[in-house]
C-alpha cells in the first residue's frame, strides 16, 4: 500500500506493508508436499486466493443489501423509459 502525505509544498511517499499474522492450517499433505516440490509460496498463494474470495463475497454482499434499489430502478426505466431515449438512432 502507498501512502503519499504532503507536507507544506513537499511530498513524501512512504511505502507501508500490511500487518501479517502467523495462522495454522491444515492442508492436505499430498498437496502440501507437492506445492513445496515446486518451490509454491503457501502465504503469498493463500493471500491472493483470499482475496479473490473476499471480493466476490463483498460484490455479492452488495448486490443482495442493494437489490430492492436495482429492481425500483428497473421498475421505473420500463415505466418511463429512460432520459435518453429519443436521443438514440440505434
């Protein structure tokens, strides 16, 4: 993460890393032995995985709290139409 701060007309960027902590997993040993015979960064790889998931799980947090707003919306639009639609020559 880059965090820039600007003091008076200097800027200083300072690059930070996120805090870590030590967890304990249990991993299938034939896949364990395998990542390590290929040289696999466990950490890097599970961060990157997390994160992937952590994504989805907030994009389909943020559908489901802001449905009611989308179908209002969709509701509307096949009322009225939308604002620019005797704009478009398509």
């Amino acid at each position: 993460m880059l965090m820039t701060k600007v003091v008076n007309v200097m800027t200083i960027s300072v690059e930070t890393k996120p805090s870590k902590r030590a967890v304990n997993l249990r991993v299938d040993a034939k896949m364990l032995d395998e990542a390590k015979a290929l040289d696999i960064n466990l950490s890097a790889t599970l961060e990157q995985a997390l994160a992937t998931t952590l994504k989805a799980q907030r994009e389909a947090k943020w559908i489901e709290e802001h449905k009611p707003a989308m179908e209002a919306l969709n509701k509307f639009v096949q009322k009225n139409g939308l604002w620019s639609d005797g704009m478009r020559y398509f």
